[in-house]
C-alpha cells in the first residue's frame, strides 16, 4: 500500500471515530466528561502519532506537510493532557474541541485553496465544509451556552461535522 493509501486509511478512522464520539455525546451527554476526556486523549494521541508519521514519510513536502508536524506535536501534548488531568480539563473541555476544531477546519480551508489552484473540481466543497467547521469552533471557544448539558451536545454536533468534513476531504483529496 502506497503512502498516500496509508495517508487515507488513517485519516478515515479517525474521522469515524470522531462522528462515533460526537454521536455519542449528542445522544447521552449527562455522562462522565472525565471519561470522554480520556477517550480524546487517546484519539488525539493517534492523530498526532498519525500526522508525525505522515510528515516523516512524504517525500515531497508542501508547506501543509510542515504543519502536519507542528499539529501532530499539539495534538500529542493535548492527548497527554487530556489522560493525565481528565479533572482539570472539563471545565475547558468545550473550548478546547473548539480550538482542535478551528485548526483542523483551518487546514481544510489551506487544503481547498491548494485543490483550488491545482484545479480541481470538488474544492469549493472543502471550502464550504472547512468554513462551517470554523464557524462550530469558534462558537465553542466562545461558548455562549451555560449549561454544560447543551454544550456538550454542541461538542458532539462540532465532532460529528469535524468528522464528516474530515471524510469529505478524504475522498474530495
């Protein structure tokens, strides 16, 4: 298998383990958040495991390449947050899926422009998806719901999105 397949094949699960995770908090939010820290944690620590992977790999890199190594760092260090202080961060919990979700649509938006310039027919969709995505993230860093029944129930819907874009940019790529 190919590097690019391999590429494709990673990126596919962790966009289902994203929709899995979102539907999970959208149907049954009043669960443990320490819990559902811990499963982010560890799907973070794959993404980042995945993305240094992937930069090691390529051969030829684009700039996008480089922040795939610097994403896979922060994903990396939140996954480990995430396990060792599951406590300390749900009152952030929200505001950090936010952030994750701003720069995973931000790469999404860089990916639209370069299938953009590379004149491909499906790059308006990435843009579309990667916009919604910004616009998801940015309400959860801002969080105007007080209940964190309701934004917990955001946080699975920006997943699912996240995770939905994540597969369109699979198969749009």
């Amino acid at each position: 298998m190919n590097l690019l397949k391999k590429a494709k094949a990673g990126y596919l699960i962790i966009s289902i383990l994203y929709i899995v995770l979102g539907i999970c908090l959208v149907a049954f939010p009043d669960k443990s958040l320490e819990t559902i820290c811990l499963i982010i944690g560890i799907i973070a620590l794959v993404v980042g495991v995945c993305k240094i992977t992937s930069f090691f790999l390529q051969k030829n890199r684009r700039f996008s390449a480089n922040l795939d190594f610097v994403s896979g760092i922060f994903s990396i260090v939140a996954g480990a947050i995430l396990i060792a202080r599951p406590s300390f961060i749900t009152n952030l919990f929200p505001v950090i899926i936010g952030i994750v979700v701003i720069i995973d649509s931000a790469f999404k938006l860089q990916t639209a422009f370069e299938l953009r310039a590379d004149r491909m027919k499906n790059w308006w969709s990435v843009l579309l998806i990667a916009a919604v995505g910004l616009i998801f993230g940015f309400l959860l860093v801002f969080n105007p719901f007080k209940a964190n029944h309701i934004a917990l129930i955001f946080v699975g819907i920006s997943l699912i999105i996240d995770g939905i874009e994540n597969l369109w940019a699979v198969f749009s790529v």
